[in-house]
C-alpha cells in the first residue's frame, strides 16, 4: 500500500477544496437545467449557460468532471435533466446527444481558456463557441439516428431555434465568468 502511494504524483490528486467546487458546479448544472421552457422535441434550457460557466471558471480536468457527474446522477434516474427527468433513457432517447456532448463542451471552454496567454475574454468566446458547435453535431447526429429524421429536418428542430439563445447564453456566460473572476482574484480566491 506504501508503494502506491509512494509511486503517485501528488498533482494527480484531487484536494477536498477542488472536489467540493467541482460538486458545487454539478449542483449548478442540476439546478440550472430545470430552468426551462419545454418545447418539443428539444426543451429550451439554462443548462447551457451552467455548462459555458464551468467551462468558464473551472480547470480542465474538474470542467469535465462536473458535467460527467451531471449525466451520471441522469443516466442513474436522479431527477436533474430538464423537467426533473432520470434515468438512462434520456441519454438512448432524441436528446441523448446533446447531454453527452457536455464533458466534452467544458472541457473544451476550460481548456481553451488555460492555452491562451493573453486575450482570455476571446479565449473563451472562440472555446464557447466551438463547444456549443460540438453540441449541435453530436445531437443532431443522435437525432438523426433515433428520429429517423433528416439532417437537415433535425437541424431544423434541433439547432436554428436555438442558435439566438444560445449566442446570449455566451455574451452573459462571458461577463458573468469575468465578474466572478475578478472577485475572487480581489479575495485571492482562486478557482
């Protein structure tokens, strides 16, 4: 057992500080995503803003975390996708490829703001931007093959409602990220 722990890096450890906020940034997802108008076939939710945030404000590595924890509690029937809905049939069902996609959309925000060295308010437009992108290829793909749908016809349910909210979604996600980044660098908080 010593020679386990002897052999870890200590940077691959999690500390108690970054999983809490890591599950402070699930809870937001959970909560966030009951925010919603339920429209057919894809609900219109603030989900999206709570993944662009924790793209936004956490490390790579816990930005996924959060949002795999998020479809974990789902697939395992915990009420937290839009209209406290669970269960692995949301993931297998026509939306199931927009809330797979969401690992991968903050780990992509997160990471794009940890490359750049400067310009990080663009930094994060480009990487919120190329995640909310990847999003709509992977549902709309998914769509696609549970609907039988077109793709055109699923880009059309699926994606062009979406893209005037979504866009707003970044502009508040942004500023609001800076805000908060501001204020703990002023409390020397740092994510």
């Amino acid at each position: 057992m010593n020679q386990l722990n002897a052999t870890t890096k200590p940077s691959q450890k999690i500390s108690t500080k970054d999983l809490v906020i890591t599950g402070m940034f699930t809870a937001l997802l959970c909560v966030m995503a009951q925010i919603s108008i339920p429209i057919q076939p894809i609900p219109f939710t603030m989900a999206i803003f709570a993944i662009f945030i924790t793209g936004a404000l956490l490390q790579p590595r816990y930005a996924f975390l959060a949002a795999l924890v998020y479809i974990l509690l789902g697939a395992f029937g915990a009420p937290v996708f839009s209209g406290y809905k669970g269960g692995l049939n949301h993931l297998t069902g026509m939306t199931g490829g927009f809330l797979i996609a969401y690992p991968l959309m903050t780990f992509l925000i997160a990471l794009s703001y940890k490359l750049a060295k400067k310009h990080k308010v663009l930094a994060l437009s480009i990487g919120m931007t190329l995640s909310i992108s990847l999003c709509y290829l992977i549902g709309t793909l998914w769509f696609t093959f549970v609907s039988g749908k077109t793709f055109y016809m699923a880009l059309t349910l699926c994606v062009f409602p979406f893209v005037p909210f979504d866009i707003i979604k970044i502009i508040l996600a942004i500023s609001v990220s800076v805000i908060i980044r501001r204020a703990l660098q002023k409390q020397q908080l740092f994510l």
